[in-house]
C-alpha cells in the first residue's frame, strides 16, 4: 500500500465504491455527514406479521444491459440478485381515470377506456411517439438541441399523451415535477428511453434488484475502507501548500493528498474553500429536487382497482399542476418479491399523507434536476478531474442513477492508478 492518503467525501455509491477501489493501493479515509453509509442505498427493516422484512426506499432496481459497471460490482462482490418486475400504472382520482402499461387488460383494466375519445387519442399518440423518437434517433443530419416540450409541439402530441402518459411517467423516472421534463433535452431524453425499452413494445430488459436490500453490497464494500466517519460534514475544502485540508463544525479533519468529492454537485461546491471560476460554473449549473419518501403500508395511495396496481403507481388530480413534485407509489412487494403477505409501498411526495398508523419510516432525498444547463455542464466535468489534487464523482456526471454515480467513481479510481478488479481482470 502506498503512503498517499486520500479523503473521500460523501459514501453514496459513488463515495463508497471510489473509496473501496481506492483503498487496494492507498490509506483511505471516508467522511459521510449524515449517521449511516449508502445515500439512496437505504435499506429498511420492517416488523410485519412475517417477521423483519428488509424493504429499499432509495436505489431499488436495475437492468444488466444499462448498469454495467453496476453488474460486474455485484458479480464480483457475490451480491445476491433476483428479477424484478416494472410497470407503471396511471391514477387520476378526481376524473375517475385509472390504467396501466402491462398489456391490453390493465390498459383497458377500466371498461370506459375503451369509448373514452381522449383515452383512445392518447394511445394513438403513444404509438406515433415511438415511431417518431426513433426515426429522429435514426436519424444522424439532425443536431437536436431542443427541449422535450418543444418536441412534443412539433410532433404534435396531444394534451391527453402529455398529461396521462409521457411527463407522468419521465417525472416518475427522474423524480422532478413535469414542469422540469418540458425543459429536459430532447435527445437525451429519446436516448435513455429508446436504452431502456421505454419506446417499444418488445426486447425490453430484465430488471433486476438486491436480494435481502441494497444494504448487501454496502456491507461487502465497508471492510476494505481503513477509515469511515459518519455524522461527520465536511464544512471546507481548503487547498494549502502542504495538500488538501478538511475542516469541520469540530474543526480540522486532517490534511490529505487527493480529495474525491462524492457528494451532489452543488453540496461540492458549497465545500470548497474559494472556488476557482470554472468550478463554479460547472457545479453551480446543477439544481436538485427534493422528495419526501414515505415507507409504509397504506394502500390509499394507490390505484382504486388493484387490477391496475403496478410496480410504479403515479397519482394525480386535475387541478394539480406541472410544478407540483412528482407523486408516485412503489409496490415493494412486486418490485423486491418482498415475503410477506402484507402490501408495503415507497410513496414519494403523497397527494394525501399516509394515515399515521401505516408509516413505517419517513425519509428526503434530493434528486439532480438535467435541463439544459446542466447537460451543457456535463461536458466540462472532465476538465475539473485532478485540478488542485481534487476530484469529483456523482450521479449528476450521468443520467442521475446508480449506474451513472459508479461508472464516475471508477473513472476517478482509475486516473488515481486503481482501476476497478473488473478492469483488472479483463486486461489480465
């Protein structure tokens, strides 16, 4: 082991894996401000008439073809896996509308769907949609650089596709209220959803999620990591002739020769000491979302008719607007074949709080919001990497998911000289 000592901030997948890699050649210390490791990685256990039940309220699911730095972190760690099950179910209560995405019966699991003119309007705009997205995919001439909203105009797509089915859904996804995917790029957004099946009706891939919670692979990484504090906030980032001092609430955390800043792109810059005019720029023009998680057992937040039930449950009113955070309902039980009998949901944002009675836990997280400013941003992160001995990992380099936060955490390990032992194995 060499004698560089190395600070990582922040024990998200990104910090917590970049921590892991780093510590097979380096002295590694891990500062997490908050009382447990994971960020999103949350696994909760609850008492149910089973028995202890572990259930996820963060990171839940992934897919093989889209998450593989993801996928080879978990085969080499032995990290049990199961298949999971994705759906998106639609509920607007106050217009008594209710579908689901599963196939012809849970479209049209409410008879009136079937006479309904705007029902029926949305459906043949869906069918247009995918056509469409992937002839503009198809198609190299066109250097789209507009928004989604402006897509849909120019496509034409009607109000009933807008509101009952595509912002629901992308909202859902990215955990942003509508208003914010109008603003999303266009083909960016075609991107990730022709890469996750999203505008086909077939070769969609399998989802997958963490046997017994992702917790499973915290434990498995934890070990290797010399040094972890939690409760512990970096306050500044300070760069000195002698490295990179850290100082906290308590005062000085120690001096260090690298920096990874695995926190969210505004929390990094809000750490670092006099900021230099390009780190300001690139991590100011990210903005986060935040979303109230209810973990609980309430089955009033979801669809009416369990018929419609789906592994993701949007619900909605008309009178509410695109600003509003998304409101949408996981069913734990069909997403982590949870073995109980009793239906346990993750609810972001309710319409109606939970009755008290059903709430097993209560939890805020804050998710990247991509508009064009920050995908313009993107491109500049790599020029950061390294500068001042301080480096910078986090979801927001990519999509916002698991997948994105790892595969920067393994770039940074690998310009720091230790490469994923996937990485080393396929050399070898």
């Amino acid at each position: 082991m060499q004698s560089r000592r190395i600070a990582v901030l922040g024990s998200g997948v990104a910090g917590i894996s970049a921590a892991w890699m780093l510590s097979q050649r380096y002295e590694v210390t891990l500062f997490e401000a908050s009382d447990r490791l994971g960020g999103h990685s949350h696994t909760v256990d609850c008492d149910l008439p089973e028995g202890r039940v572990p259930v996820d309220t963060g990171f839940i699911v992934y897919n093989e073809p889209n998450y593989p730095q993801l996928k080879a972190l978990f085969e080499h760690l032995a990290v049990p896996t199961l298949d999971s099950n994705m759906s998106f179910a639609f509920a607007a209560r106050d217009i008594d509308l209710e579908y689901a995405g599963s196939g012809l019966g849970t479209l049209f699991a409410q008879r009136r769907n079937l006479i309904r003119p705007r029902f029926l309007g949305m459906v043949r705009d869906i069918l247009r949609f995918n056509k469409a997205a992937h002839e503009r995919l198809t198609d190299d001439t066109r250097g789209d650089d507009i928004s989604l909203g402006a897509l849909l105009d120019e496509l034409g797509m009607g109000e009933a596709f807008r509101r009952y089915y595509l912002l629901p859904m992308s909202a859902a996804i990215w955990s942003c209220p509508q208003d914010v995917m109008l603003a999303f790029p266009a083909r960016s957004f075609l991107q990730f959803f022709y890469n996750h099946g999203l505008i086909q009706l077939k070769d969609r891939p399998q989802w997958r999620t963490v046997a017994g919670g992702s917790r499973e692979y915290l434990e498995r990484l934890r070990p290797a990591i010399a040094h972890i504090h939690t409760g512990t906030p970096v306050g500044s980032v300070q760069r000195t002739d002698a490295g990179i001092r850290l100082a906290g609430a308590g005062g000085d955390l120690g001096t260090f020769d690298e920096v990874v800043l695995a926190a969210h792109g505004d929390q990094s810059l809000a750490m670092l000491d006099a900021p230099r005019d390009d780190e300001a720029r690139l991590l100011g023009a990210f903005r986060y979302q935040m979303n109230e998680a209810f973990l609980h057992t309430d089955a009033q937040l979801m669809p009416r008719r369990r018929a419609v039930w789906s592994s993701w449950n949007h619900l909605t009113t008309e009178s509410v607007d695109g600003t509003r955070p998304v409101s949408v309902t996981y069913w734990m039980n069909r997403l982590q074949s949870l073995p109980t009998d009793t239906d346990v949901f993750v609810t972001l944002n309710p319409l109606e709080t939970p009755r008290p009675a059903s709430v097993i836990q209560q939890q805020t997280y804050d998710h990247p919001v991509f508009d064009r400013d920050a995908i313009a941003a993107q491109a500049g992160l790599g020029d950061l990497q390294g500068n001042d001995r301080l480096w910078y990992c986090g979801s927001y380099h990519g999509y916002g998911f698991h997948e994105d936060a790892l595969a920067s955490a393994v770039r940074v390990a690998e310009r720091l000289g230790a490469p994923a032992p996937w990485q080393r194995d396929a050399v070898a």
